[in-house]
C-alpha cells in the first residue's frame, strides 16, 4: 500500500471516527400528527473487541414534546429492544424487592439495596392543573436489579422533591427479543398526577462492574459486530419506542457505530 | 302676590315673606277689585319643607282653632309657624294674627300638612285654614288658600319664621327659580291672575351637588379580644348629595357573638316588630338641613332600635333598623332599613350592606346629616386580638350613584396581655409499613384567654411523601365559587368549634386550584357563617409542608382536619413509621404577634399493635 492510500486509508477512518461519535451524541426524531419524541442513546466505550465483548454502559432517553404546544398525551409505556450484541449478566447481582424502594427518596432506596444498583438517569414531567400555571416536576432515576411478582425486572425508582417530595418506581419487564435484538425492556408507566401531568423526557444509563465468584463481571458487554478487515461497523443499537395513551405508538431504530478495538 | 324667601342661600333653612296685594281703586266711577276667593302658591322642585323646623313644633286641632265659631283659638304657642297681617278698608287698624300648623290628618282637608292663617279683628276671629300639598316624590311644594271669605282686603302679609328651623328649605344648587302664583277672584273664578315671582338662588353656592360624607366608627373599648359595643357614624354636609348606600366593612377581628341570640322571625322582619331578645343596638340620625337638623329619636318619642334577623339577599344575617318617624307633632310610622351581613369568607371581616335609605317620606325629602349605628348588646361585639392598625372601610352612595370610600383607622390594645399556646397534634391511621396510605388527623386546641390564631404552618416528617397517584381532580377556583366542586376534589374534613356560634362550623377539605405553584388545600366549612380556609402546599427540606397564611382573626377552641386514608389518602409511608418517631414541624403566630413552635410527634398504630400483641 503506497503512502497516498495509506493517508487515505487514515482519513476515512477519521471521518468514520467523527460519524460514529456524532451519532452518539445524536438524536433519531419521529413524529406522528403533532406529537415528536426524540431518543437518544449510545454505547461507550465506542471501541469494543471484534471478537468476545467488553464491559459496556448503555445510555438511552427520550424527549417528549408537541409541535403545536399542547399539552402531550401521557406517557403510558417504554419499550428498548437492545441490539444482540449487547448481553445483559445478571449473575450475581441481588435482587431488589418492589417494596423495599417504593415509596422512598433515592438515599433511602440506594441504602435499602446498594448491591442492586445498577443504573442511574433523570424524569422530567409537566403537570397542568386546571386554573394552574403548569409547574415541571423533575427527579432522579435509580436502576435497581429487582424481582418482581417472581420476575427478573429493572427498577427505575425515580424520586423528586420539586414541587413535593415523592417517589415512583417503573417495572421494566424483561424478555427475549426477536432478529437483531436481543433483549426487550419494556415498562408501563402510571399516570403522572392524575390525569393532569405528562412525561416530557426520561433518561436512563445501564452499567454495572461487580465481582462474583472472584471474577469480574458486568451487566453488560458488547462486542464490535466489524466484519473482517473493516475497523468501523454501523449497527442497528436498540429498537425504542414509547406508547401514549391517546394509541399512538412513537418508535425508531437507533443506528450506531463503534469501532474495533485492537488488541 | 309676592312670596319671597328670607335668603339667597342655596340648601339653607329659610322663612317666608307672602305680600297678596289687592288694590282698590280710587276712581269714583271706576269698579272695585273683586275680593279673592282662592290663591296658590307654587315653590319650585327643591324647595321644599324643611325638617328641622318640626322639632319642637306643635299642632292646632280643628276643636282648638274653633272653625265655625267665633271663639278665641286656643292653639298652643309650639303651633305657631308666623304671623299673619291683614288690611282693609274695612277697619281702621289692620288684623294681626298668626299662621299656626295643623294636626296632622286632623284638618278640613284630611291632610298630613295644613296651617290656619287666625287673626283678631274687632269682636270677630277670622281664621282661614289653608292646604299644603307636597308632591310625593320630589316634595314640590302648593299652598293653596280657597274659598276665602269675601272681604275686601288691600294687603295680606304673611311673615312665616326664619333662622335654622324656617319650615322651608331653599334648593340644594344655585339658579335662577321662579315662585308661580295663582290669584283667583271670586268676580271670575275661573280666569286666576297668574305671576310668576323670580327666587334667585346664588349664595353659600359651593359644595352643592358634591359627594364627601365622613366617617368615625370605633369601640368603646378598645383592649383586645374584650366585647365592647361599636359605633359607627356617617355623617354629611349641607349642599352634599343625600347618603343612598351605606357599606361597611369591619376590620379583621371586628366580630359579633351569635351564640345564643335571637334571631327576629321573617315574618316579622319587614315590619321591624321584632322581639326585643333580637335587639343589638339603636340607631340615631339627624336629617335636614341647616344649623338644628332633626334628631331621631326625639325625647318622648319611640325609641329607635336594631335587630338582628335571618337570611337577606344572599347574606346568611341581616340588620333592621327601625327609626318610629315620629318628630313634633307629626308620625309617620316606621322607617325600616334592612342591612345584609355577611362574612368575608377568607378574613371572616363582617361586610354589612344597607338597603336604599329612603329618601322622602310624606313628601318631605330626608336629608341625612347623621346615620349613627351603635351595637350595645352585651357581649355582642367582640374586639380583634391583634393590635396592629386595622381599619373600617365604606363605599357609601349617593341618590346620584356617586361612591365615596371613607375608612378610618382602629386598634386595640394591650395585646401582650394575651396568651398564645394552641396545642397542635397529629395522629395517622393506615399501615405503618413502607407504601401505606395513611389517614392523617391534626386537632389544633387553643386555651382561655389566648389570642386568636393569625398563621400556621404544619412541616410533616420525611417519612411521609405525596401519593401523587391519589390526585384524583382539583376543585378549580369557578367551580368552588360556584359551590360546585367535583366530588373527586374533596379530599378530607374540617371541623371548627368556636364560642361564638351556636354550632361548629364544617365541611369537606378540597384541593383547589390556586395562583401559588400547586393547588391549595381548602377547608371550606359551612354553618352559620361559610369560611374558607386555605393552605399553601409546598415543601421543606423533602417534607410536604402546609402553611396557613390567612387565619381568620375569630377564636376557635378546636379544629379538626381530616385528611382521607386509602385510595383517597394523599400521604404515603416512605419508611416504615415504627421504626423511629415520626414529628412535625410547627410554627404559629397569633394575632398578637406572639409565636408558638412545637415539634409534635405524630401518633401512629405502632404502639397499639404491640400492645394489642403484649395482651394476647
């Protein structure tokens, strides 16, 4: 290989390199009638083995909002097929219980189960009450490794104490997915206030090293699905979408890059 | 004829100069004036009669002037309204004699006014009576001499009295007026020789038609919490628009002790034959015009008096007032004035609004100079327990719908001397695991001789956050005006007990919608009087807190508050309550700047079911 294609060689792989960080850092928006979600999401680290998987932290959110600004229907399910690359490992971990973190501030709920913890992420929510100037209600989000009902779940214990200290916890369901993904997430979500609030935005970042019969472990690892000689590879991420309760179902699939990480 | 007033001076008492010259005529061969059979004289809108000059005044029957004989009148000396001259050729000296006022509906007209003309000539009375019409509406004022004996006269002189009791009353305003007369000679009874006699009015012009009624209104006295009557004085100058209306609202605190009283049966209302057990107060007023208005009630007449009745016009109480129109000589019954009360249901400040204030009765328009309302009843009025600078406040109303806001400034005293040590307690019922729902109770107890409770706010544990799911439906600000909130809204029950009413006062405690950032928790308690109670919801240091920022300055020996458990409750465990006590947080100040913090545990089932355990 001369030193012209080697230079171009390089900057390919530059460019690549920016795309893949750009798309990242980006944003899939979808759109149905007056109704917009924009999800965000990623893996880091960006460079993960060809072969075999490595540690990995998951990041995943959405944005809620209308075009017209109306109030948006409310929030009402999440679901996130993660692409199968991605394996969730459990081993290991305790198991949290509904009611050991429900309703509790995020201190308490982290001093209950700080073994369980396995994720953190922010809520935002909007509540309009009649006669009411709308105030943002916004809190933390805690992943906890749970069971419930017998089932393997994820907690997201949220907690705010604007305008008043209270607690929610989401139950993400677990389950098989089918093709390119995995593993499914799927929450249902109560209703914020009543009938008067409505979600505006939910983040959530998944990762966890810990030790199990001595040896090192992580929720999750992904690998690089790069073919031979290629040291860039562009996947389908996850498959999200959210459910409102007016019917509409707002999804994307979220298309990432990462890199090979040499050895 | 020529009658004309003593002044120029607009809305003064005046007298009345009345000339009725008949020339004779000289010629030889010439007809002599035909004697006069009838005269009217018609004073323009405005003047009319005064009220003052009856204070004191009497009346002449018809037996004591004698009409149809010729004995001498024997009409008291109070009677007399002037003095009369007659001359003619007849006599050599002219005929003296005076105007005195008739009895009222005791006259050869039947009428309310009439005066006799009654003079002396020689071995004869001549005594005249005359009929004074007043307009029942504007009080325009006809006097009207008829069927006059036919006796040649060249000059009549009528000299009615001047100074602050003058019967008439000149117009409120300056201008050029005109007296009409009506001569009608027996020769033509039919064709009146018709005058018109110019009455300018274009003195003491200033103020006429302005609107600046005054106001005084305190206690007599003035140390806080005591009972003590209240006086409340509107008056108004000369010249000013007459008073319509007359709002008042009482200073926060300014409250009435209802417990016990008697209330004046509806039926009776309108008439103001109340019971005497419903008296709270007299009223005392001056009308007129003039240096010597007239004062109601005058000595030796019925005694005015104010009563407390039921239910008007929306207002849960009301307020009679009844004045015996009785001065001089004359009665002309009751004068009944019914005053909506009603409570500020945030302040508790009683707001009384009067009925229109009549504005002539008889004919004879009732100027008020003076409305005096003083509530004496015993233990009635009870004072403010806060001695910060309060104030009664009026929108007073002319008869030309002009408002005036007079307000004058009270306080009390000696504050310090009251006690402030409410004690406040919770208790919950519901679980007391981590996620149940609780059902949270507070009793607030006040103690004798405590000033009243002017803020609180209630800061509960950590342990306890908002069942946010439990938020149903908010009550909005229309629907609670409305008395319409939605059942959904209601979210516990308040009780209040105070001394001062008969029966607690209580209802249903609502989320309602609000200008602060979330909605209010609103007790809204209904009895004899509605309040409304409403806290501020916020947070502090991750606790719900509830402050109370505007209580009413009324004393309440207990106060309950309700709050619903269940799938109502917006209270949930965030830790188990068994654990480690769980306190509120409370702050109070009374209305007398005093303040009261406790940090009372909130009392739980914890206990009982260890108990309960312990037993088995």
């Amino acid at each position: 290989m001369g030193r012209r294609s080697t230079r171009s060689a390089v900057a390919l792989a530059a460019v690549l390199c920016l795309l893949a960080s750009a798309s990242l850092a980006g944003a899939e928006v979808t759109q149905e009638g007056n109704l917009r979600v924009s999800f965000t999401g990623g893996i880091a680290p960006n460079a993960l083995p060809r072969k075999g998987r490595a540690p990995v932290k998951v990041r995943f959110g959405g944005e809620i909002k209308t075009i017209d600004g109306q109030a948006p229907p409310q929030l009402r399910e999440i679901s996130l097929a993660i692409n199968r690359n991605g394996k969730f490992d459990f081993r290991g971990l305790p198991a949290c219980h509904y009611h050991q973190i429900h309703p509790a501030s995020t201190k308490e709920a982290i001093a209950t189960c700080p073994d369980s913890v396995i994720g953190e992420g922010v809520f935002s929510a909007h509540v309009e009450l009649p006669e009411q100037s709308p105030f943002p209600s916004a809190g933390s989000v805690t992943a906890f490794n749970g069971a419930f009902h017998g089932r393997h779940v994820i907690f997201a214990h949220v907690f705010g104490t604007a305008p008043l200290p209270q607690s929610q916890v989401l139950v993400f369901n677990l389950s098989k997915g089918s093709g390119a993904y995995g593993t499914t997430l799927t929450a249902e979500l109560p209703r914020v206030a009543a009938e008067w609030g409505y979600v505006s935005g939910v983040s959530l970042s998944l990762s966890k090293v810990f030790r199990y019969k001595g040896k090192q472990r992580s929720l999750l690892v992904a690998g690089c699905p790069a073919p031979g000689g290629a040291e860039v590879a562009a996947f389908n991420f996850a498959r999200a979408s959210f459910g409102f309760e007016d019917g509409r179902n707002l999804g994307v699939t979220m298309t990432r890059s990462c890199r090979v990480k040499q050895p | 004829m020529t009658p004309l007033p003593g002044t120029h001076r607009a809305h003064s008492p005046t007298g009345l100069d009345v000339s009725i010259e008949v020339p004779s005529n000289e010629a030889p061969d010439g007809f002599s004036a035909s004697t006069v059979k009838r005269t009217v004289i018609e004073f323009p809108e405005g003047m009319t009669v005064s009220p003052s000059a009856v204070a004191g005044l009497d009346a002449c029957s018809e037996a004591q002037v004698g009409l149809g004989n010729n004995d001498a009148p024997t009409c008291p000396s109070g009677a007399k309204l002037g003095n009369v001259t007659i001359e003619t050729q007849l006599l050599k000296d002219p005929l003296q004699g005076e105007v005195v006022l008739a009895k009222q509906k005791e006259n050869p007209f039947n009428s309310t006014y009439a005066v006799y003309l009654l003079a002396k000539g020689l071995g004869f009375y001549l005594k005249l009576p005359a009929e004074m019409n007043l307009d029942q509406e504007t009080g325009q004022l006809r006097v009207i001499f008829d069927n006059l004996p036919k006796l040649p006269f060249e000059n009549v002189h009528l000299d009615f009295r001047g100074g602050p009791t003058a019967p008439l009353v000149t117009p409120n305003t300056c201008g050029d007026y005109t007296i009409k007369t009506e001569v009608f000679p027996w020769a033509r009874p039919n064709e009146p020789v018709v005058d018109s006699v110019p009455m300018p009015i274009n003195e003491n012009c200033e103020g006429g038609g302005e609107f600046n009624p005054r106001l005084q209104a305190g206690v007599e006295n003035p140390v806080a919490g005591a009972k003590s009557p209240l006086v409340i004085r509107v008056t108004r100058e000369d010249g000013e628009q007459n008073l319509s209306k007359i709002e008042v609202t009482l200073p926060k605190g300014e409250i009435a002790n209802l417990k016990g009283l008697e209330v004046c049966p509806e039926d009776v209302a309108a008439s103001g034959n109340c019971p005497a057990g419903s008296q709270v107060g007299i009223a005392t007023s001056a009308l007129g015009t003039g240096a010597f208005p007239l004062f109601v009630p005058q000595a030796g007449k019925e005694p005015t008096a104010l009563y407390f009745a039921g239910p008007y016009k929306g207002a849960p109480y009301s307020l009679i007032t009844k004045v015996p129109a009785q001065a001089g000589p004359f009665d002309f019954g009751d004068i009944v004035v019914r005053t909506a009360i009603d409570l500020n249901p945030v302040t508790a400040q009683v707001i009384a609004k009067s009925d229109p204030l009549p504005q002539i009765l008889e004919g004879v328009p009732i100027q008020y100079r003076d409305v005096r309302i003083e509530v004496k009843k015993p233990d009635f009025s009870v004072n403010p327990t806060s001695c910060e600078q309060r104030y009664v406040t009026t929108t007073i109303t002319s008869i030309d719908g002009t408002e005036a806001h007079p307000s004058v400034p009270t306080k009390v005293g000696d504050c310090g001397a009251l006690n402030f040590g409410p004690k406040l307690k919770f208790k919950v019922k519901g679980g007391t695991n981590r996620g149940d729902f609780q059902a949270l109770t507070a009793i607030l107890k006040t103690g004798k001789k405590e000033a009243n409770m002017s803020r609180v706010q209630v800061a509960l544990p950590h342990a306890l956050f908002l069942a946010q799911e439990h938020i149903g439906t908010v009550c909005t600000r229309v629907q609670f005006a409305a008395d319409n909130c939605p059942a959904a809204s209601v979210y516990g029950f308040a009780r209040a007990i105070t001394p001062l009413l008969d029966k607690p006062l209580e209802g249903p405690v609502y989320l309602r919608s609000s200008t602060n950032p979330l909605p209010d928790l609103v007790a809204d308690l209904q009895g004899q009087f509605d309040i409304e109670l409403a806290g501020r919801i916020d947070s502090e240091n991750g606790g719900i807190r509830n402050t109370f920022e505007t209580v009413p300055d009324a004393p309440v020996t207990k106060f309950v508050l309700k709050m619903k458990g269940g799938k109502k409750s917006l209270i949930v465990n965030s830790r188990n309550l068994c654990l480690a006590p769980v306190r509120a947080k409370v702050r109070m100040v009374g209305q007398n700047g005093k303040r009261h913090n406790e940090r009372p545990a909130i009392q739980t089932s914890c206990g009982k079911k260890s108990k309960k355990g312990k037993k088995k």
